[in-house]
C-alpha cells in the first residue's frame, strides 16, 4: 500500500478478510506486507521486533509454496491486520511477566516426536523420535536415518499413530509423504499392489502424494472416500464441530461423502467440508489456515475458544474448559513450539480471560 493509503488500511484490510477485495486491492494488500520494512510499521519497537522475526520464519516456509504464494500471503496478511489492530501474538511478544498460578507451577511443553507402530495388527511399540520419521520401502520398514525396524517381505498392514502431544512423519511404500498430527493414525499396506493405492486415517494428516497417473490413490476416513492423481492436500476428521475438512493445496481431488454419496472435485484453494448433510460444503477463502500446523503455526481467524481449546487439548495433553467464554472469538498466530503458559498468556491478552491451571487440567477464572 502507498503512503497516502495508510489512513483507509484497517478498512481494506477488514474488507479483505471478507472476501470483498477485488484482485488488485488483495494483491496490494499482500505486497505491502511482503515488502514491509521498520520504516513502515508502527512506532512500538516490540512490536517491530516481533514483525521482523516473524517475517524470517514465514520466508522460511518450504518452497512448494512459493510459486503461488497463497501460503505465504495468506499468514502475511492476517499477520498484518493483527497489526493494524495493534496486537500481535508472537513467542517473544508473549514472553510477558507469569500470572500467580503459573509461578508455582511447572510449566507444560508443546507436542513432539512421538509416534506407536504396529504391524499386521501385533503390539505396538514406541518409535524413537530423534531418528528423522518412518520411512517404508518395496524391502523394509525403518528410520529415515537408515535403521531398520523390520523387514517387509511378509507383512501385509502397517499402523502408525500419535499419541496426545505427538506428531510424526512417514514416508509410504510409493513416495507419498505424510505429516500426522496429534491423536491421529495411518494405516496402509507394506506394498501397494493391484489398481489402487489404499490407505485410511483417523484424526488430521498432511500428504504429498506420489504422481502415479494408472495407480489413483484413495484415502478412507470414516465420513469420506477421496480419490488423488497427485497433489498435496490436509484431512482433517478430528471432527470437533461435527464437520471434517479436505482442504487442497495443489492438484486435484474427488471428494465423497460415504453417507450420502454425494460428491465435489476440488480446486487448489478449496476446502471441502463434510457436516452429515445431504451434500459437501466448499469454502474458498482463508483455506491456508487449516494447514498451517504442519510448518509449525496455529492460524486463527475469529476461532471460538471452545475450537481452539480443543487443538491446544490435543498438542499439550492437558484439559481445558472454557466455561461460559467458549464463543468468544481470537484471532491469533501462535507457534506450536511455544510453551503451554506462554498460548495461555496469549489468550488472556486477547480475550481478556484469566485461567487457574491445576496441574493437566485448566479452567477458566469466574
């Protein structure tokens, strides 16, 4: 944006998060921020600190997004209407002076590396998460550091899981990469042989599936059947608010609703949203959002707490209730490495809320 436009930014911006920009205003908005220097921000140096840090860590955001620059536009310009707002919610930014209830307490770690593996529905046992992820071939079963786990000749299923406050990575028998999230699983087969390549999940993954153009890969979860070419897309099927979302990346994709049958092909940009209706909804605005967990961010547009509490439940492993404040809305980035006080903290000084944490399990203060 020009000089002369700063006084009209915080009603360009709103209008851009409603969707009602033309092409030309959204793409000033997004290069503004893209080229924003110290010059141009607000005169609060801890705000123009926490901007400048937090602009190295989206330029940091692998290259698969970069051609389009949905990705990377997107969190830059929620990133600046927070700061036309005057608040920003970054981990040096929330570094402020501990409540009375969180002194004596000690404090909660985000999420990590941690993952259960089973095969052919055996025991599972507990994967090492410092050796780099799964990775499953044509021969063996192992890390991606080299070490292998089993050999695959005569195993016919493999079941990977997280645990609350885990996170993993697998790479699949055909190269397809996925990315699970906390309390979510991945089964498929040590080799994918016939016309299909098969899987199903629970809970939210992240895949980049291998281009195999006479070998359609279809995904089951329980409300969904989703047939890919190739692409990179995120299923979510947490299922919080009775909806599961497919939001594409790239690519294509046919979605169906296993209920009733009815079904969307979706474009890069859409989410499809399977409710229990009798058809799918598909969004097209602020998608990027959805996935933005996976390069270590929480994105949050006008979220109900009682949402958000839910992901914070699943990533530290604790119990939260909202209480009456559940339809309070934050809008927020947030790092997924920060420290359960710090998000906490966050919250009260968004929302204007204060909590009482009883070891695992957190309240809000009446």
């Amino acid at each position: 944006m020009k000089n002369g436009e700063h006084s009209n930014g915080l009603a360009l911006l709103k209008k851009y998060l409603e969707g009602a920009c033309t092409a030309e205003e959204k793409r000033n908005v997004e290069e503004w921020y893209l080229t924003i220097g110290e010059d141009t921000l607000p005169s609060d140096d801890e705000i123009v600190n926490d901007v400048t840090e937090l602009q190295k860590r989206l330029k940091q955001i692998p290259e698969r997004y970069s051609s389009t620059k949905n990705y990377i536009t997107a969190i830059a310009a929620s990133l600046l209407t927070f700061i036309t707002l005057g608040t920003i919610v970054y981990f040096q930014f929330i570094a402020i002076q501990p409540s009375k209830q969180q002194l004596v307490l000690e404090d909660i770690a985000p999420g990590g590396n941690k993952a259960l593996l089973s095969i052919d529905g055996q025991t599972a046992i507990t994967l090492n998460g410092e050796n780099g992820g799964l990775v499953s071939n044509s021969s063996s079963l192992g890390y991606k550091d080299g070490t292998t786990i089993a050999k695959t000749e005569n195993i016919k299923t493999i079941t990977l899981s997280t645990p609350a406050a885990g996170q993993f990575q697998v790479v699949l028998p055909d190269g397809t990469k996925a990315w699970l999230n906390a309390l979510s699983a991945i089964s498929y087969p040590a080799t994918f042989a016939g016309k299909e390549r098969q899987i199903h999940l629970k809970g939210e993954v992240y895949l980049e599936v291998a281009k195999n153009t006479h070998k359609p890969f279809i995904i089951h979860t329980d409300q969904q059947r989703i047939e890919v070419l190739g692409t990179s897309f995120n299923v979510n099927t947490y299922n919080d608010n009775g909806q599961s979302y497919t939001t594409l990346v790239s690519g294509s994709l046919r979605v169906t609703d296993t209920k009733s049958n009815h079904e969307v092909v979706l474009s890069p940009g859409q989410q499809a949203i399977v409710n229990g209706k009798d058809h799918i909804e598909v969004k097209t605005n602020g998608t990027e959002d959805s996935y933005a967990w996976k390069d270590g961010l929480y994105i949050l547009h006008e979220e109900p707490l009682s949402q958000y509490a839910l992901k914070i439940e699943r990533w530290y492993d604790v119990e939260i209730d909202m209480g009456p404040y559940g339809d309070r809305k934050l809008s927020a980035i947030i790092p997924r490495d920060a420290k359960l006080s710090e998000v906490l903290q966050a919250i009260e000084l968004k929302s204007h809320v204060k909590f009482i944490r009883e070891g695992r399990r957190i309240t809000v203060m009446k």
